[in-house]
C-alpha cells in the first residue's frame, strides 16, 4: 500500500514538473515569489511545487481602439479615433521581466499607454492652429513615437505605430469652416471669371485693332488703285483726245466738234446714269459756247505743257 501511494507521488509530481507553453507565449515562473527564469514555447521542465508560473506573456503584436480629444492654439476643439499598434520588445530576460512586473495588470499598462499618446497629441495640437491640424496628421504621429519609444522601452514594449483614423472638430467649428472654404471657392471663382473676362475683352480689342489695321490697308490700297485707274483713264482720254485732234487737223475739220461731240456725250451719260438724282446744266447756246471755250482753253493749256 505504501508503494502504491509512492508510486501516485512520484507519477503527481512528474506531472507538476512539465508545462506546456503556447506558441507567441512565454511563462514567467517564480519561486516563493521570486523571478526564476523565462520559459520558451513548448514543452518545458520546472521544480514541481516550489517552482510557479506567475504570468504568460503574449510577444505577439497587440492592436487597440482609443478616442480622445486635444485643443489647438486657437482654442478649436478636435476629436482624435486612432488604432494603437504595439508588441513587447524583444524576449531578453530584462525585457520579460519588465513586462511582468512593471504593472499590476494589462488593464493598468493600457491606461497608461492610452493617457501617455493621448499627453502626446494634446502637447503637439496645442502649438498649431486648427487649419494645420489635418495636414499633420504624419508628424503628429512621428512626434508621438518620438516622444514615447524611450518610455515604452523602460516597460519592456515598442510602439510599432499609431494610425489616425478620424480627425474631427466640434459641429460649430465644422461649419465654420465649411464657410470659409465656401467663401474662398467663390473668390477664386470670381477671380477667374475676371481673368477670363479680362482675356476676351483684351482678345476683342486686338481682334477690333486688327480688323481697323487691315480695313485700314484695304482702303489705302483700294485708293492707290482708284488713283492709278484715274490715272489711266486720263492718260488714255488724252491720247484718244490727240489722235481726235490730229486726225480732224488733217481733214481740215475744227477741233471744236470734238468738244461739242464731248459735252453730248457727257449730257447722254448723266441721263443714262443719273439713277433719279437732279442735276442742273446751262443748256442755252451761250452755255454751251462757253464750256466749249473753257475746255478748249484746257486743251491748249496741256498742249503747251507737253511741249
């Protein structure tokens, strides 16, 4: 009987002397409540009775949910939804140690943690005003690890990141800003449609300078060309005239008749011509004796030019 109970306190304590660990799991066992050792995941042998695992400590990354809220410079109230990331920071002894002993539990770690990156952000926000604050969104969480790495180092953890997940103002604030950007959006419209106004108004005039400049050289050219086709006529009139006068010398005819033949012509033309319009002419022997000798003295005028 005695070796049977023996053998039952042997096999019990064979059995108190192994401990399975998981895996991303250490054990830290203490003996009377003292730190041991460090037990690694798997099968692992320890003191049966005096020796106890006291806590098992997870080294995988731990993720966690905070809200909090902070005040700028200008006194704008912005809420903060971030997602913490966080592990222990290596499986040294040290660290293990500091991270079993340093708090009571992982509630109390939790709160800390959460209270330091909420100081963190409440510092940084409070020396900027509330139109930067959306666009730090990086450097407010690179001023936070700065910030805490040393510290969470001390407790035996690492701050793999923190992701600003919403950025919000008090609904006052909100709507205030919406006006401002309404605000701006309609100044910059308005600018435009002045820069656009300004640019067809500057195009019109160039287009109406352009236009005068070229109706301008379409009229000087048009006159040198009336001018050279007068120019023509008279000079062709002349000849026609000479080759008159020369053939009626000839046939001993007075050259009166051409002048005469002229002023018919002229008086055929207006009435062909005239298109209604009224014009008066002495048409008494008298008047017409006295054109014939003003157009004859014409005529002698320019002979004696040419010679």
């Amino acid at each position: 009987m005695a070796l049977y109970i023996t053998l039952g306190v042997v096999a019990l304590l064979l059995l108190m002397s192994f401990k399975t660990v998981q895996q991303g799991t250490v054990a830290v066992t203490t003996i009377f409540g003292k730190y041991r050792r460090t037990l690694p995941p798997g099968l692992n042998f320890k003191l049966p009775i005096i020796e106890r695992v006291t806590k098992k400590i997870s080294i995988q990354n731990r993720s966690a949910e905070l809200g909090f809220q902070a005040v700028t410079v200008d006194q704008a109230n912005v809420n903060f939804t971030a997602m913490l990331l966080y592990s222990v920071l290596d499986q040294r002894e040290e660290t293990i140690k500091n991270v079993a002993f340093k708090f009571l539990d992982d509630r109390n770690l939790m709160q800390a943690l959460v209270r330091s990156i909420e100081g963190s952000v409440r510092a940084f926000v409070a020396t900027k005003k509330q139109s930067e604050v959306l666009l730090l969104r990086r450097d407010i969480v690179e001023a936070v690890k700065d910030q805490l790495d040393q510290t969470l180092e001390s407790w035996g953890y690492h701050l793999i990141d923190l992701q600003l997940n919403d950025i919000t103002f008090d609904e006052e604030v909100m709507r205030s800003m919406a006006k401002v950007v309404a605000s701006n959006n309609l100044k910059a419209a308005a600018e435009n449609e002045g820069q656009a106004l300004l640019i067809t108004k500057t195009k019109g005039a160039e287009a109406e300078g352009n236009a005068i400049k070229i109706a301008a050289q379409a009229e000087k050219e048009a006159a040198q060309l009336r001018g050279q086709g007068i120019a023509l006529f008279r000079e062709e009139v002349a000849k026609g005239m000479s080759g008159a006068a020369k053939m009626m010398n000839e046939a001993e005819l007075d050259p009166s008749f051409i002048l005469f033949s002229m002023w018919t012509e002229s008086i055929k033309n207006f009435a062909e011509q005239g298109k209604g319009n009224v014009i008066f002419l002495d048409g008494s022997t008298q008047g017409m004796d006295r054109t014939i000798k003003e157009l004859m003295a014409i005529s002698h005028l320019d002979s004696n030019n040419k010679k």
